[in-house]
C-alpha cells in the first residue's frame, strides 16, 4: 500500500511541474475529471506504474532525439564553414589566375612589340629618278606656309609644294605594309591626322589603283 500511495504521489508531482499553468486553468468539470482519474489510477497502481514508465521512456527518447539534433547541427555548422572556406580559396585562385593572365598579356604585348620590325626608309628624294618611278608610299603629316623647324629631325623628310603650301612627307617606302607601320608610329608621335598618300611615277594616285601596280 506504501509503495503504491509513493507511485501516485510522485505522478501527482509531476503532473504539477509539468503543468502548473495549465492545473490553475482547468474548468471544474476538467478538475473533477482528473480527480476521478486520480481514484481510478490510486485503485490501479499498476496503470499509473506503466503510465510513469511511459512517460519516463517518451522523455529519454526525446532526450536523446535533442541529442541527435544538436550534433547534426553541429556537422552542418562545420561543413558550412568548410564550404565557405573552400569559396574563398577558390576566389583567391582566380583573383590571382586573372592577375596572371593580364601579367602574360603584357608579356607577350611587350614581345610583339620588340618583335615588330622597324621598315628603313628609303633615301630622301634628292631629284634623282630612283623613287620617281613607279610606285612610291609616302606619309603626310601636314601641309604648311613654311616647314616647322621640328621636323628636321626626321632625315627622311619630304616636300611637296601645293598652292602655296609645303605638305610635309616623310619616308618613302616600295611596300604598302611597310607605309603602314610607318603611319602607326607617326601617329605614336603624335601626329594624329597623319595618312599614306600614294605615288604612280611622281604623282599622287589613288590607293586603289597604287596597289594594283
């Protein structure tokens, strides 16, 4: 009978502190319905014995379910961090993949460059027939009243007078290609509208028409 009165009081109490809220809540009719299973379980020990082990077994298991819980949150906590490590290196590697690349680009821009072949000019025309026949590229860099002391510098340097002005030419060149890296290192220079002009046995001509030759 000791054992029995210990068994429901121990319910009892746990019913208390699970539930002291919801006990100062109940409805008289929900009062007297637990006070009705009081007596029942009180004539029943063994029910409210398995009812207590029920309940013993539901809280280990929610217990270790908690448990479980945590510890696979706790892996995903520490593959996120993996991840998020992993994202960074990889962002590292193309940050510097991109900064050799652009480093390999100047490489071979600088190579192309020092590569490049520097076309020779021709002899300035001193009146002679050699650059008076046939097909001659010039570049023009200018047409002026008087020719700027500047370009004194260039000893290829020739002059055609044109209504009154003096167009300033430099180079003369047998090959269209060579004309044409000529230009681009004018224009490097500075002289910006600088052009090729063409000439058929001393006289200007069209592009067109020179290429054909």
């Amino acid at each position: 009978m000791r054992t029995q009165m210990l068994i429901l009081v121990t319910f009892l109490l746990s019913l208390a502190i699970a539930v002291p809220t919801q006990a100062q809540l109940l409805s008289k009719d929900e009062k007297k319905e637990w006070k009705r299973k009081a007596k029942d379980y009180k004539k029943n020990p063994a029910a409210l014995k398995r009812l207590t082990e029920e309940r013993d077994q539901y809280r280990e298991e929610a217990q270790e379910l908690q448990q479980r819980m945590n510890s696979v949150q706790a892996e995903m906590n520490q593959n996120q961090g993996e991840v998020d490590a992993l994202r960074q290196q990889i962002a590292s590697l193309n940050n510097q993949l991109m900064a050799e690349q652009q480093t390999n680009r100047n490489l071979m821009q600088q190579i192309q460059e020092q590569q490049q072949p520097t076309p020779q000019p021709y002899p300035v025309d001193q009146g002679g027939e050699d650059y008076m026949v046939g097909t001659v590229y010039r570049i023009q860099v200018g047409a002026f009243k008087e020719v700027p002391a500047r370009f004194n510098q260039y000893p290829d340097m020739y002059v055609e007078n044109a209504g009154g002005l003096k167009k300033v030419m430099l180079g003369q060149y047998r090959n269209y290609e060579d004309a044409k890296i000529r230009l681009s290192q004018l224009k490097g220079e500075g002289f910006s509208s600088a052009w090729v002009v063409p000439f058929i046995d001393g006289q200007r001509s069209s592009l067109k028409e020179a290429l054909r030759n």
